[in-house]
C-alpha cells in the first residue's frame, strides 16, 4: 500500500465501496490522485496481436465502465487498460447496495449488473484518446454485454461491436458475469458458436480491413466438459485470446467476513487459485496456441509470476486497488522482473506456460 493510499484508507472504508469508487474516479479525471514515478523493466516488454505492451499487467474490466479514466489508469502504470463492460443502451444496473468489501478476505462481491452509460456514451468517451492505432500510452481493450431487458443477446453484442470497432485495440465477449440473468448460459457451445458469429460478422462490416482481435471472457465455475467446449470454440473461431476468469459465484469456506453470504461474483484473495487452475485448464485445451489473460486474485508480483507461468501473456487485476491503491502496480511490476530474472527468463514471452513444461 502507498503511503498516501495508507493515509486515506481509514477514511475511504467507511464510504459505501460504490461511493467510494465514484470518489476515485472522480479524482482520477480531475488529476487529484499524484502519479507513481515511471518503471517498466525491459524484460517485461511483449508484443501481442501487433499491439506494444511496455509491460503485462493491466486493469481489468470493472473499474472503468465508462472509460472515464483510460488515459489516468495508462499513467498510473498498467500496461494496458479494458473499458466496460458496456451495454448498447443505458441502464442502471441492480438495486443498489450492490457492492460489499469484505475487508478480513481481501475480497469484494459485487453485484452490479452491468451498469452502463451505454455504448454511445462510452464511444464519446474514447474519442478523446483517438481512433484505434493512434498513439496512446498503452493497448485500449472494450469489454462488451448485453442489455438485461434484451430478448437476442446476439443482436446486442453485434451492436457493441460496431460500436468499438474503430476504438478499441481489442475487444471481448463477456458471456461469465453472474450477475446478470441467464448470461453464463451463453458459454454453451452452440449459443457461443452463434453469438461469435454475430460478433465477427458484425466486426467484418464495421472493420473489414483491419478488425481488432477478438477475446473471450470466461467464468471460474466451468465443469470440465464446459471448458473443452468453450476452448474447441474458441479454436475454431480463431480468437485472438481467452480472459480466465471473471468473478465467482462459489462461497470458499476461508471466508470469515460476516457479508460473505451476499449474492453476486466474488473477486480478490480467494479467486486467486480457483482462476489460475482454470487459467492452466484452458492453456492445455487450447495447446498453448493463443494468448490467455489471467485475472482473479493478483496483488502481488509473484502472483503475477504464477499466472504467466500457468499460460497467461498477461495479467489483469481490479479488487488489489480497493485495498491497496493504485500504487501497487508499480510493486507488482518490479517484484514480477525479479522472477523472472533468478529464474533465468529473458522476457515475458519465456516464461508463459512454464509450469506446462
């Protein structure tokens, strides 16, 4: 944790976690929150997709819905940043309190419902970076859903797809939210081979000369014929990628929070090594032949060490910023060259899938 983060934390944990999230966000786009001196070793330096990351850990999807704060979170360090999820229309999401810390756990559930200031929104948003392959500090991912009132999922994700196709350094299919009803029945085979179709048909005419790759956002509590489906899919829709995993729905007995039985995805400490045993699952299914972006319970360095060695390319996190502030990243990024390095690595690219060997 940064000193000032330390020094504000008493006063940000007794904010209701989603008016506190408001108040970092509001900070971030007024350039309250002082930026972390720059550090991106050489070693951590990859290209993935034609895209240049200065180093592999980014911020997942969650806390900029509305890409309010791209260019912030880019400045504060992480080597690339995923917008959304964002929904075609406007919508407000569940009843709130719909967002709970549990503090002893290092641990957050939240069940906010794609909450969404919609997707023309979220593109006036991103126009103030510039169309995609302009230059930024780091590769700009759009994380997509559907509207809950939607009766075709299929159409709603094909509009958020030409919605971003002209922003968006990559794009993903988030069919794994638990918190929206009847969305992770979509990871299905046959109603993920019909949406993908959708979305790389509907990529194909907004894009046709250069479509942004596309990923796959899974979720944590897949039975094992459940990931064998989704991978031999994504193999044969040639994605660009799987994001492994977004929150789950389980309840780990080392839960001793008093709200641990709220309803709604659980991110942080315990979805550490649930994600990453998934992580491993879908870098065998998939024989290692597309890049993996591991998520779920990284705070550290070596936490990140042990995703990229499970097959992930990169690294996403989210909950580590609610306890430790936005200064970690520099951390994490320092403590995950020292891996590599006493392990005899000579870049990122070396040490993906090193556990599998």
């Amino acid at each position: 944790m940064s000193r000032l983060y330390r020094l504000a934390w008493p006063a940000l944990r007794c904010l209701d976690p989603e008016a506190a999230h408001r108040l970092a966000i509001f900070a971030l786009k007024r350039g309250l929150v002082p930026r972390p001196p720059a550090f991106d070793d050489a070693i951590l330096r990859q290209q993935l997709w034609g895209l240049e990351f200065a180093n592999p850990i980014g911020l997942a999807a969650g806390f900029d819905k509305d890409a309010e704060v791209v260019a912030a979170m880019l400045g504060h360090g992480f080597g690339f940043v995923e917008a959304g999820t964002v929904t075609p229309k406007p919508q407000a999401g569940n009843p709130k309190p719909r967002v709970f810390r549990l503090a002893h756990d290092r641990a957050v559930i939240n069940r906010l419902g794609f909450n969404s200031a919609g997707a023309a929104a979220v593109a006036g948003n991103l126009e103030r970076l510039g169309p995609r392959g302009a230059k930024r500090r780091g590769p700009v991912g759009i994380n997509i859903g559907k509207n809950a009132a939607s009766a075709d999922a299929a159409l709603d994700y094909a509009a958020g797809a030409r919605a971003f196709a002209g922003f968006a350094d990559y794009l993903v299919v988030n069919v794994s939210s638990p918190n929206t009803p009847g969305l992770r029945a979509l990871q299905g085979r046959e109603p993920l081979a019909s949406l993908l179709d959708a979305v790389q048909a509907a990529l194909a005419q907004a894009a046709p000369d250069r479509r942004p790759p596309l990923l796959l956002k899974v979720a944590p509590d897949l039975a094992d014929d459940d990931k064998r489906d989704i991978a031999a899919v994504a193999l044969e829709k040639n994605l660009a990628g799987i994001i492994a995993t977004n929150t789950t729905v389980a309840r780990p007995p080392t839960l001793t929070d008093r709200r641990k039985a709220e309803p709604g995805g659980l991110s942080g400490q315990p979805l550490f090594q649930p994600s990453t045993r998934v992580l491993a699952d879908f870098y065998r299914l998939t024989g290692g032949r597309m890049p993996l972006i591991g998520v779920g319970g990284v705070a550290t360095g070596a936490q990140a060490y042990a995703k990229i060695r499970a097959g992930a390319s990169l690294v996403q996190l989210y909950t580590a910023l609610v306890f430790d502030g936005p200064g970690q990243v520099g951390a994490i990024k320092r403590d995950l060259a020292e891996c590599l390095k006493r392990d005899g690595f000579a870049s990122i690219a070396d040490a993906v899938g090193a556990d599998h060997r």
